[in-house]
C-alpha cells in the first residue's frame, strides 16, 4: 500500500507536470518550425515527451531501488529547495538544464536553514 502511495505523491509534484508542461511546448515549436522551414516535420511527433516519460520513469524507478537497498534518504528541506529551484529554472531559463547547479542550491539551502 505504501508503494502505491508513493507512485500516486509522485503524480501530485508541481515539477513533473511543470517539466511534461515545458518538454511539450518544446516538442510543439520545434514540430511548428520544421514544417515551416522544410514543408513537413522531421519528426511529426512529440518524440521529446515520449522519450522524456519512458526513459525518466526507468531511470527514476532504476534509483529509487538502488537507494532502497542503500538506505540513503534525504531531508525534506532539501527537496523543497531543490523542487523550488528546479521550478524557477523551468519558468525562467527553459532551454538549459543547471544540475548541479540546483544541487548546489539546495544543499546551501539546506546548510543555512539548519544554522538558523
């Protein structure tokens, strides 16, 4: 039941339905471009979406055991952080991805929030 659960939060997150959001506008300028600049798309659908979907829930799903099996959790104000940030750089710079730069962002967060 708690695994159900799990599946079901991870829907109700802001950040995956913001990132389905921005990968489909992407995939819809890029389709409405190269039927104006070649006369047909190359890709006539949103391949960025499909592969984003299938190849994140492996991936995420590929963590989530192994960190399972290690143990490792993280505190909650790191993931909000880390969520917040990750949220303001979907709205503001939606062409670059900045990993480790929200990594970075969060654990300071997390550092000074718990200094305080």
């Amino acid at each position: 039941m708690r695994t159900l659960i799990a599946c079901g939060s991870f829907l109700l997150q802001p950040l995956v339905w913001l990132a389905i959001l921005r990968v489909w506008l992407a995939s819809r300028a890029r389709i409405i471009t190269e039927r104006r600049n070649f006369g047909s798309a190359v890709y006539g659908d949103h391949y960025e979406l499909r592969h984003m979907l299938t190849q994140g829930l492996l991936l995420g799903l590929g963590l989530s055991v192994i960190n399972l099996l290690i143990g490792f959790s993280l505190p909650v104000i790191w993931i909000l952080a880390y969520e917040g940030l990750a949220i303001l750089t979907l709205i503001l710079l939606p062409t670059t991805i900045l990993p480790l730069t929200l990594i970075v962002g969060a654990t300071l967060i997390t550092l000074f929030g718990e200094l305080t």
